[in-house]
C-alpha cells in the first residue's frame, strides 16, 4: 500500500474553481474514476474524479475553498499507486447502469429535489454533433457509455435521456450536469431530436421538426438601445428544465377560492405573545402544512404520483414549501408533517430557510416530498398559477391575506381572507376533487379544530 495524491486534472479555461460539495470522507473506499469533490465556476459545475481506487486517507480542501489544476484534493492510500486507472476505465457503479427508460426526454416524471423545486441551460449540442451516434434503444443493455459520472447517469436516467447522444463539455469529453439540462432544453423547445424521436417521425411520415415550432427569433438587442448581459444563476439554470418540462408536460388547472383565517390569525398572534422567550416564531405557514396533511389525507389522490398506468398512493405526508433565496426559488421538505407539531414545523421551517439562504441545503433535505407550497404571503398579490413539481400531482399557492367586507346573513363584517391557487394535474384529478379538497381545506382554516377529527 502506498499514498496517493489525488490532483485537480484539467478544468479547461477556469483558473480557480470553488469547492461547493465534499462528496466522501476519510475512511472512505473510492473506486477509480468515483466522484470525490463538486467545484464550481461562474459558468459551470462539475465533478472531480479520482484517478486511483483505494482508501481515503486525509481531504485536503474545505467547502468554499479555491481550487485550480493541480491542486491538492486528498490523500488515497492505494494498493496501485503506479498505475493509475485509465480515464475511460468503467467503475462498477458506471458498469452496472440501468438502461434508459424512455425514448426521450419528454417520458418519464423525475424527482423535484435536484431542483426545485424547484428556475435556463446553457446551449444544448447542435443536432450534427450526434448523427454519427447509434439510434437510442431503452430496452437495450447501455455498453460502452460516455464519460460521466453516477450522479450525471442517474440523473439521465430519470429524464429518461440517452447519455450517448449528449455531446460532453467536462474535461476528455465527460457528460456534466449542465450538458444533460441543456440536451433536455433543446428536445423539448425542438431544436433537436433524440435519435429514436427522429426514427419515429421518419416512420409516421413527420418532417423530423420536433414540436413543429418555428424557431426562436435571434435578435441583435442592442440596435435597439443599450443592453447589459448577466450570468443566470446556477440554481435557475438547474430548475429552468424541471419548469418547462413539468409545464409542458402535466395538463395543469387551477382552482382559485379563499379561506377565512380570521380566527386563526387572531390564534396565531397570541401564541406566539405568550411563547415570545421560546425563541420560535409560529407563521401561518405552519398551520397551513399541518391544514394541508389534514385534507391530503381526507382525499389521497393528492397525495400520489403517476407511475405508468398505476397511480401510486403515498401513505407518508412530507411537506415542500418554496423558500425565496437571493439566488432563486429553493424547495426544502418538512419530512413525517403528520407527526409533527406546529412549534416543531415552524422551528424546522426556519432551520431550513435560513439554510436555504446561505445555500448549504443538502440534497436530503430537498427530496421525497409529496406535496407542495408555494407562499407569496410575505410580498402580495392576488391569485397565481403555480407549476406542479413533478412527480407530485398538485401545488398550492397562497398569496397575501388581506381583511373584506363578507356577508354573514345580516350584515357585511370584516374578515381577513387568505387566497388559494390550486394547481392539479388533470390525468389523476377532477374538478369536483379539486373543488372539494379546496372547500375542505378552508374550512379547516378557518376552524381549526377540524385538525382533531
């Protein structure tokens, strides 16, 4: 055995790069070509690989540290310290890889926690850059794939893309992230096809023009007057996909009602004046998640996801909520809500805010939830149309609360009524359904104690 050190090969043009995940530890086995830090550019994001297997011995770098070619990764105690694995050399992880589940990308549902969900990518590969590929076959065993790493695989995996079609822009031609964004992007707004949707409309007669959109207008803005241009950020370039696939793809309705949370208000207030010294602040955010589980499970559908033909009914209740952040919309999960309190969802609500904010919210805590709320409370407006966040089948919007005059049999008095936008995925959810679990949920709201039944 012999100690390795493991460098920062080539990243191209960037001349220092920071480190944004530590992807193993000390102790740790990795397998040569394994993913062991996450660095990232003004531009771009990618994965570091090891160039041996062996055991990881001491990390050299911290997250936030800057990082160019060359530098220090880590230490590796490795039985074959003089012959490093070849570049395209397949781990077992990478070997082992389920074929791609669907013809293109528009086929299968993926999960909203690598995004949220939670926002554009960067330019997709041109169609001639993939003629000379072999047509995509799902059913087939995925031999001799491109160089990308298990994170990059999976996620293909679940966009249902054909890795072998997507031109790498890494370092050696490795397939990243941004690249498997920006094929998804191209598909979808038509500007290329996958080699099987080619072959499907040479078969029915198509023309091979995708969508059959004509193309986005290329504008010269700055014969107009003065323009600046700006980087988007790496959190809406990574949900920018999601969006567009999630709208375009889920046949969205939405039910607009309010709910009359004046009693409640009025609960909310004096509970958080009676437990000022806790240090926890309760929102009506919190009762409203705790309303929420309330009538997902008085109408489960809500509560499910589609799989194919069969619709699959959730019997656990974890809670998203889109968190506001200076560098886009965040979606952290209230995992188990069902068995949680109102003090502990709001504690739990502001932990995970906050770190939403300084952007160190792990992947963890942006997964498995099965229902989503998007608040606009704090800022205003009226009604809106949220975008469900596959693979989920309904998002509820909430804007600002605001006190109306509301007839009572006799006379107008004022209560102060909470708009709510309902969006429903029309394959699994009616009208009727909609308008119920709406109805159902004010009426929660505004009596409470309809929680206990």
């Amino acid at each position: 055995m012999a100690l390795v050190d493991i460098l920062v090969p080539d990243i191209g043009d960037f001349d220092e790069v920071s480190v944004i995940e530590l992807m193993v530890k000390p102790g740790d086995t990795v397998k040569a070509e394994q993913s062991l830090i996450t660095v990232e550019s003004d531009k771009a994001s990618m994965e570091i690989p090891s160039s041996h297997a062996g055991v990881v011995k001491e990390i050299k770098v911290q997250l936030g540290d800057k990082v160019k070619q060359g530098s220090l990764v880590l230490t590796l105690e490795s039985a074959s310290a003089a012959s490093p694995a070849p570049v395209a050399a397949a781990t077992p992880a990478v070997a082992a890889v389920a074929p791609v589940s669907a013809p293109n990308v528009a086929a299968a549902p993926v999960s909203s926690a690598q995004v949220a969900p939670v926002l554009v990518a960067p330019a997709a590969p041109a169609p001639a850059a993939t003629a000379a590929l072999p047509a995509h076959e799902p059913t087939a065993l995925a031999l001799n794939l491109p160089h990308a790493s298990p994170s990059v695989r999976k996620f293909a995996r679940e966009l249902g893309v054909p890795l072998n079609e997507v031109k790498g822009s890494g370092p050696k031609g490795r397939v990243t992230l941004i690249d498997v964004q920006g094929f998804t992007r191209s598909v979808m707004s038509g500007a290329v096809q996958t080699q099987a949707g080619a072959a499907q409309a040479k078969a029915s007669g198509g023309d091979g023009a995708g969508l059959g959109l004509i193309a986005w207008p290329k504008v010269d803005f700055a014969k107009f007057g003065p323009t600046e241009r700006k980087d988007i950020a790496r959190i809406k370039k990574i949900s920018a996909a999601n969006l567009h696939r999630n709208w375009v793809m889920i046949p969205h309705v939405t039910n607009h009602d309010d709910a009359d949370i004046t009693d409640l208000e009025a609960f909310r207030v004096a509970t958080n004046k009676e437990n000022e010294k806790s240090g926890i602040k309760v929102t009506m955010l919190a009762f409203l998640i705790k309303a929420c589980v309330a009538a997902l499970k008085k109408f489960p559908e809500f509560n499910s996801s589609l799989d194919g033909d069969q619709l699959v009914l959730k019997q656990y209740f974890h809670i998203g909520f889109a968190a506001d952040t200076p560098n886009g919309l965040m979606v952290p999960v209230i995992k188990d809500a069902d068995k949680k309190g109102i003090f502990q969802i709001s504690q739990e609500m502001a932990e995970l805010a906050k770190k939403a904010r300084e952007g160190k919210l792990s992947p963890a805590e942006m997964t498995g939830a099965s229902f989503t709320i998007s608040s606009l409370g704090g800022i205003g407006g009226r009604y809106f149309t949220p975008i469900i966040n596959a693979p989920e089948v309904a998002i509820l919007g909430v804007c600002k609360s605001q006190m109306e005059p509301v007839w009572d049999g006799k006379t107008f008095v004022p209560r102060l009524m909470l708009p709510l936008s309902l969006s429903w995925d029309h394959r699994v959810i009616d009208g009727a359904a909609a308008a119920r679990f709406n109805v159902y949920l004010g009426q929660i709201l505004a009596d409470f104690r309809r929680v206990l039944l």
